[in-house]
C-alpha cells in the first residue's frame, strides 16, 4: 500500500535567519511538527490502549517545544544524534515516513527494525540517527564517537546527545562529558529535565536546588538552562544561537532544557506518585496550546484550524496503512541470518610482513621474521595504520607508554595522536565513542589494558555494538583486544577468562590465537570484517618465544580449527595458552602410553566451526576439552554440548572437561598453580580418564 503523501508544510529544514526573514513561514513550519507529533503521540496511546500496539510506548507529549525546533535546526546531511524516549518528534523531522515510524510502534512486516525493536527504540544509522537503547547515558558516548568521524572525514557536523534528569546520575554521563572535552567534540548535550525520572523526582536524585547545567564548569565547557515550555520562537532562536556555536568552535555544549513529560514515563504510569495538582501545573505549562493561541493571533483560527485538519487526516491515513500491514513472518532463518554483518571480501593488502611496496621482493624472498606474540601483534597494528587510513587505535595507557604489555609499543611516534589515541580511564565511554566512530566508517582497535576490565563496557560491547546489525542493519567493524588469563600472579582483578561471559550474548565474534603467526593473521583477519570481534590474547604467551612469522595469503582461515596433531585415541579441543599444554599432553600419552590423540586449536571461539572436529569425534568416539576459564559455566560446556548432541550415540566414553577451579583467580603462585590447569594436572586427568 503506498504511503500517502504528507502535506506541503512538514518540510524538514529550518535556518535560524528564516525567524528573522520569514518568522511566519518559520513558526507555522514548527507548528505543524509539534502538531504532528503530538496527535501522532496520543493516537499511538489509543491504539496501545486498544491492544493494537504491543509491549508499551512512551510519549513526548510536553516536549515538542525543544525536539522538534531542534531537529529541524540541525544539518541532517552531516549532523549526528540519538533520540530518547520523548524524542517522536525529533524521529519524525529527522528521516523516514510517518508510516515508517508507525510500523516501528506497530511492529508489523514494514518495520525500520523488522519488528525486532518496538516503540521508539529504532533510528536510521544510514543517516546517523543512533538507535537508543534502555541502558541511560549509554548512547551519549556512540554520538561522541560518530561526529568525531564526521570530523575526521573533513564534515561540519554537530553531534546531538539527550538524556533526562534521571540519566544525569549515571556514569556514562560523567565519562562521555570528560571525553567530549578532553577531545574538543563538537557535541551539543542536551539535559531533558522534566523532574522525573519515571517516579523519582529531582528531590530524591540530587541535593535540593541542583542547577545540573552547572556541572558544565567541572569539565571546563559552557552551559546555560533553557526554558523549553516558554515562547517557542525564543527557545528555537537561543537552539539556533548554540548549534552554530558548537560548530564554529568545535566545543561542546551543555544545555538544561526544563520541559515537561504530560503523559508519565510510559503507558503504563499510573502517575499516582505526582503530588495534588501538580499534573494540572504541568498542563498549564504546556508549550503547544500557548503556542497555537499566538499564531491563531496572527494567521488566524481558521488557517489554523485547516492545517489541524489536514495533519489528522494525514497521520490517520497512516495509520490505516500500518494497521493494514500484514504481521512479520517469525522466520528463524532470516534472524540469524541478519546476527552478523554478511562477509565481505579480504582488503588488499601488501602481501608482505611489513608495508613497503618499492621492498616487496626483497620482503617475499626474505626468511620469516622470528617475533613472539606481542611483537607479531605490533606488526600487524603497524601494517594496518599504514595501509587503511579509515583505521586507529585507542585505548589507555597505549601512546607513549605503549600499552601495559607494550604491544603499541611505537605507534604513538610513528603514526601521531590522531591515529593513536591515548584515552582517559572510562572504559565504557571510551568503548562507546569506539563504537561510533565504526558506525560512521572508521575500523578502530581498541586496547583495553586487561580483559578484566571489559565489565567497565559490558553494555557498549554486548548491548550496543553486538546488537547494532540485528536490531538496525548498522556494521559495527570494531576489534576489542583483551589481554586476558592468569599464570603470571596477577591475581583476580587481572587475571580472567572472560570468553564464555561475553560468548553468552549474541553479535559478537571472538578470535583467540596460539601463535605469534596465528596472532598476526588474527589481527588482521578481525580487522577486516565488519562485526565487533573479540581478540583474546594470552598475556603469558606475549613473551614466550620467538617463532616464524611471514605474510600468509590465507590469514583468514584463522576462523577455522587448525589440526595440530593426529590420532585415533580421542579428540582433544582446546585454545590459547592450553594450546601448548595440550601439545607437551599429547606428546607424552603418544610416547608413554601408545595413545595418540587428534588435537585441535580451535582458534576462532565466534562464530564456531567445528565440521572437522565433528568428524574427528565420529572416527575416535572420545573427547576431551581443555581450557584455562572457570568449569561451571565455561566455555568447554559449550564445546561438549555441540559436539556430542550430533554424536551420543558414537561416544565409547563420557567427555571430559579440564578446566579451572570454581573461584576467583588466587593470586599467590602457589594457589594459582593450584587453581588453574596445568601440564601434570592435564596428564594426571586424561589418564584416570582413559582407565
């Protein structure tokens, strides 16, 4: 069914000298969109009330005095933002149809999303509108990031960051201000300050008589309140005033607008926490009316009236469109199809270690380089900050430093500031901007300083960009490096497996290499997808040993499973640093007991690809699993589940699991010897096994 067409009015810019030129023209203009989002607002209450909207909605009643003049004032060729629950208005300025949006609340067959996300959690990332999620404050950095590529692309834009009072509390807030800062982001950050966050007024969140604009000054930027429920013309003038300063100077900007939420949190707010009367204070505060009764003033009622019309007819139009819209399929396939960005075809790289074309035959003639792991690493960092302009590195602790495990070691000399940035210690707010620099068409490396630490970004990595494809079709090539394991006394906070914590949620890829050489091409190999891929790399295996490392055409079957050894006893599985106990294990049964194994480094732990360890299992009809994480809950669970659900019937034995005891990481040597696998302990369990 075609969409209809919208009327002449809702066009999707506004200049700021327009007010002074043609002020009429102008204010209808905002006039119609708050008129539309409002009745859009409230018949999108009817229909949920009516049970043909599921799940709940949220509703931006009250707050068209500051979104909509917003986003009609804001460059959508070029500027970035991400809208929160009271945005409608802003969803429906930004891009797309008003069906568009409708089918999004209907969460029908024609949905942006394809009825993956409900309500207003969707956006349109092709035109950087960053689909918000739950989590408060966690878009905030991801706006950071995007308009920081808009910059480096050499585009003006301004980034736009809105979250409410009750957002203000939280640490993504406070993170993504220092960062914006620190980094000079041009990001006008806008406080929704309604005084509610859903029943909590701004008495219970921070001390009495807290101007929340003021905290600007703590993190050395400009900041000003604005009455959003006041004269419309006058707050659209101060908007205008404030985005051309953020782009002009590239600074950002913190606004405490005072609107107003007429409707509760949601659909469901029963609203009995608001004292007596004060919902009747808040609808006498309410911008639209005031601002009907002075353009009826001017134009009068009747115009008025007319464009009313013209508006209701056209949104219920829509809505019988959407409501005609037949309901998604629920087909699986397409779901997991869409997980993962679709492949995409290697870069094209220099085939040689380095980067230097005018010495590329003397590289291909040359014997390998002799590297460890964190040296093959370097290497592989270097070639790609030299061969893809789009590419970076960040991290803490990464510039002149050269990281804690000193795998940077260089690139901050070599390849400058720009390229190799050196963050401040806010992991999440750190991983967020990350995360929107790739939605925006950079690929960066982020360095977190141990794996541990990823907990600070839990929600950037497994909410946002794990989630970004399947809910909006958005790629998110990002590499998240993580120096993880233990066996070096580092103890619990440095020392973690945390592969099977974030291998529990969908979207991400994991690569976890063995080998300085496995190490180069896994590098490489993440780099170049466009999904958020896992680089776990063993801190005991940086400085192990030298071995060789050469170009490789084929780096990307760094994916699959490498055989390592052959035998008929059992399949032995594992990863990482047990990769070199299991080859001394298997060694030592072969010599000791005439029992040869098949051993596979599984290499790649996401997507998993285990045909020919599925093969292996068939012909020996035995398995053992072998990994340094936690038993209970490890991810060797996962391994047996898979491998023996196809196979049950073929196994001549249980499978065994060799894994690390159920505790935090000890930290004296002697307890961590205990606690983690080690060579005697594996020998010691596969041979009461086998008896």
């Amino acid at each position: 069914m075609a969409f209809p067409l919208p009327p002449a009015l809702l066009t999707r810019a506004l200049h700021a000298a327009e007010l002074a030129t043609h002020p009429t023209a102008a204010l209808l203009r905002i006039y119609a969109w708050m008129q539309l989002a409002r009745t859009g607002d409230n018949r999108i209450l009817e229909l949920f009330r009516q049970g043909l909207i599921r799940g709940t909605v949220t509703g931006g009643q009250g707050n068209e005095g500051l979104i909509v003049p917003l986003a009609l004032l804001a460059d959508k060729a070029t500027d970035v933002i991400s809208f929160t629950h009271r945005g409608f208005g802003g969803h429906l300025v930004w891009s797309g149809h008003l069906c568009d949006h409708l089918n999004q609340y209907f969460a029908n067959a024609a949905s942006p999303t394809q009825a993956r996300e409900g309500n207003i959690h969707h956006g349109d990332p092709s035109a950087r509108s960053l689909p918000m999620i739950s989590h408060l404050g966690a878009m905030l950095s991801n706006v950071a990031g995007a308009t920081d590529s808009q910059r480096r692309l050499g585009r003006p834009a301004v980034g736009f960051a809105f979250f409410g009072d009750g957002g203000s509390s939280t640490g993504d807030i406070h993170e993504t201000l220092n960062l914006a800062s620190l980094l000079s982001l041009p990001i006008l950050f806008v406080i929704e300050n309604n005084r509610y966050a859903y029943s909590t007024p701004v008495s219970e969140q921070f001390a009495p008589d807290t101007e929340l604009w003021r905290r600007a000054a703590g993190y050395g930027i400009e900041g000003f309140a604005l009455d959003a429920t006041a004269e419309v013309a006058a707050t659209t003038r101060t908007l205008a005033a404030a985005i051309e300063k953020v782009r002009a100077t590239s600074r950002p900007l913190l606004i405490e607008a005072h609107t107003l939420r007429l409707r509760g949190h949601a659909a469901y707010d029963t609203c009995d926490y608001l004292k007596p009367g004060e919902s009747d204070g808040f609808f006498a505060r309410d911008p639209l009316p005031k601002f009907r009764a002075q353009l009826a003033a001017t134009l009068g009622s009747v115009e008025l009236d007319a464009v009313d019309a013209e508006l209701s007819a056209f949104l219920e139009a829509c809505v019988q469109v959407s409501l005609a819209t037949a309901r998604p399929t629920g087909d699986v396939a397409a779901m997991e199809a869409d997980l993962f960005a679709p492949p995409t075809a290697p870069l094209p790289w220099i085939p040689s270690l380095g980067s230097d074309r005018s010495a590329l035959s003397s590289q291909l003639s040359a014997p390998p380089a002799q590297l460890n792991h964190a040296q093959a690493l370097n290497a592989a960092l270097r070639k790609i900050l030299t061969e893809r302009p789009e590419s970076l590195v960040l991290g803490q602790d990464i510039g002149t430093y050269g990281g804690a495990f000193k795998v940077t070691e260089g690139l901050l000399a070599d390849f400058g500031r720009p390229r190799v940035l050196n963050l401040p210690l806010a992991e999440s707010a750190c991983t967020g901007y990350a995360i929107g620099l790739a939605l925006n068409g950079h690929r960066p490396i982020e360095e977190f300083q141990f794996a541990d630490f990823v907990t600070e970004a839990a929600t950037q990595i497994t909410l946002n960009a794990a989630t970004y494809h399947f809910r909006s079709g958005a790629a998110v090539p990002i590499v998240f490096r993580l120096p993880t394991g233990g066996g070096l006394t580092f103890g619990s906070f440095h020392s973690q497996e945390l592969d099977s914590f974030l291998l529990a949620m969908p979207g991400l890829k994991a690569l976890y290499p063995s080998t300085p050489q496995d190490a180069f091409n896994a590098l490489l190999a993440a780099y170049e997808d466009n999904n958020p891929v896992l680089l776990f790399e063993h801190k005991a295996l940086y400085r192990r040993g030298k071995s060789p490392v050469s170009w490789d055409a084929n780096y990307r079957t760094i994916w699959t499973p490498r055989q390592l050894r052959t035998g008929g006893y059992a399949t032995l599985v594992t990863y990482g640093e047990m990769v070199h106990l299991a080859e001394q294990a298997s060694d030592y049964f072969a010599a000791e007991y005439e029992k040869s194994f098949d051993l596979f480094d599984l290499r790649a732990l996401s997507p998993l690809k285990l045909d020919a360890i599925e093969a292996s299992l068939a012909r020996t009809g035995r398995l053992i699993v072998l990994h340094e994480g936690r038993r209970t809950h490890g991810f060797g669970a996962e391994l047996v589940a898979r491998l023996t659900e196809k196979y049950f019937s073929a196994l001549k034995a249980a499978p065994l699991r060799i894994a690390s005891l159920d505790l935090p990481v000890p930290f004296a040597p002697e307890l961590e010897q205990a606690y983690r696998p080690t060579q005697e302990k594996i020998i010691e369990r596969i041979t009461e096994w086998m008896g």
